[in-house]
C-alpha cells in the first residue's frame, strides 16, 4: 500500500500521507511518494486546488525519527533535504492542509506549506526541532512569525509544548476549526468555491498577495494597482457579464 495516497476530483485533488501506524512520519518512502503525488498535481492543469490531510490519528508527526538515528552521520544532512517542501511550491495552486491530527515538527513545516489551513479539534500543533537538536530548513523559523507574531513563535520553538486547536485558532495559525467528521467536506467545498474563481486571475491573485507581503505597505500597494490596472484592460464587457451571471448563478445554487 502506498504512504502517500493520491485523488483526483473534478478541479481538485486529494493528497493523503497514508502512514497511520507511525503517525504519518517522514520516512524515505513517504517523502519518495509524496514527491510524486505532488509532482502528478503540478503536472495535470486539471488540477488547480491540492488538498492536503493525513490517514489516522496526526496529520504528520515529522521526520521518522527511529529511521533517521539509523542514519550514518555523514549522510544527516541528505535526510533532511528539502524535496518536500520543494515539491509543494512547485503546485502553482492553493493548496489547503486540513489537519486532522498531531502536526510535529516536520510536519508543522509542511502545515506551514499550505496556503489555507483548517483543523479538526483533535489538532494539535508542536515544534521540537530544539528538543531533538535540529534546526528547521523548511520555512518554519522564518513563516511562523509572519504568521502569528514573534514571542508566540518564540514560545512554539523554545518550549516545543504542543498548540492545541483552539488556541491556534485564536493565534491566527489557523482559519477554522470544526468536528473531524466535518473537517474534509470542509476542505472540499473550500476546494470548490476556489474552484469557481477565473483560472489565470486565481494564480495572478495568490501572487499579489505573496509578493506583495515582503515589500514595504507603500509599494505594494503601488504594485497592486499597476496589476490591477493591466487586468482590467483584459477584460471587455461581455466577459464581466458572463462572469457576473456566472457568480449570480453560483450564489442562487448556494442559498438552495
């Protein structure tokens, strides 16, 4: 059986790390799989919403530990590349991790990948990078506080006490919280809303808000309106009101 499981949906897909028995640890497998299922999304412009969760128990408690101490030290470092995260930046997509579990370490760099998180209230996030003597290479150290402020992070990182769900509701981690049973047709109707969007403005769209995020707040909201100048100018009349219908029809479908 496959660690990492790979569904295809009409617009979406479904990537489950499918490790339940070792709480989804990073083994070298996993990481092999997992590359290879994101890499089937990146590849298929049918998909343009990824979903990310884990089989069991914890969405992902990190790098196989047991695995790794068998490791010769000279080749640590090989371990702990950083295909992983490469893999999902490549998805031009939002992807949205829909953490179902323990969120460790590793793991939690991987949640911190995701462009949306949901959690189901058995979430529980924790970094235990200092505890195990590793430093994080994935973008934790560096999202983290962006995300949630530094003395939070500071706290996350220097303590390695776990975050439960609600808390990292409150914190800002993440967007919503709700009973595992509703956590996955949470995602999915995310998945689909994001769906409906116009492809090529999505993906301008999830640019602007990423660039513009690291620039000074008077530059990017300079950037902002040059983009949106130069969209508007795409765009004729008839296709704002075939879009409009589009949206009218959306909500009338939803109200029902």
């Amino acid at each position: 059986m496959s660690t990492v499981l790979l569904e295809k949906h009409e617009g979406f897909a479904i990537v489950t790390l499918n490790r339940p028995e070792s709480m989804n640890a990073l083994s070298r497998e996993l990481r092999r799989d997992f590359v290879a299922a994101f890499s089937a999304c990146t590849e298929d412009p049918a998909v343009r919403v990824v979903i990310l969760t884990g089989n069991g128990k914890a969405f992902c408690a990190g790098f196989d530990l047991k695995e790794l101490g068998a490791t010769d030290a000279s080749n640590t470092a090989d371990e702990a590349d950083n295909v992983v995260a490469q893999a999902m930046a490549a998805f031009e997509g939002p992807i949205i991790g829909a953490i179902n579990g323990h969120c460790i370490t590793g793991g939690f760099e991987m949640a911190l990948a995701c462009d949306i998180l949901i959690a189901s209230h058995n979430a529980r996030f924790a970094d235990t990078h200092a505890r195990v003597g590793m430093l994080p290479g994935w973008g934790l150290s560096q999202k983290l506080p962006r995300l949630i402020g530094l003395s939070r992070a500071r706290e996350i990182a220097f303590t390695g006490a776990p975050v439960f769900a609600q808390q990292a509701y409150e914190w800002g981690l993440v967007n919503h919280v709700v009973p595992e049973a509703e956590l996955l047709p949470l995602a999915i109707k995310m998945a689909g809303n994001i769906c409906s969007c116009v492809p090529q403005v999505l993906a301008e769209y999830q640019t602007l808000i990423e660039d513009g995020y690291s620039m000074p707040l008077n530059e990017a909201l300079e950037w902002e309106e040059t983009r949106a100048i130069f969209w508007a100018k795409q765009a004729s009349g008839d296709t704002i009101e075939q879009r409009r219908q589009a949206v009218l029809q959306k909500g009338r479908e939803e109200r029902d």
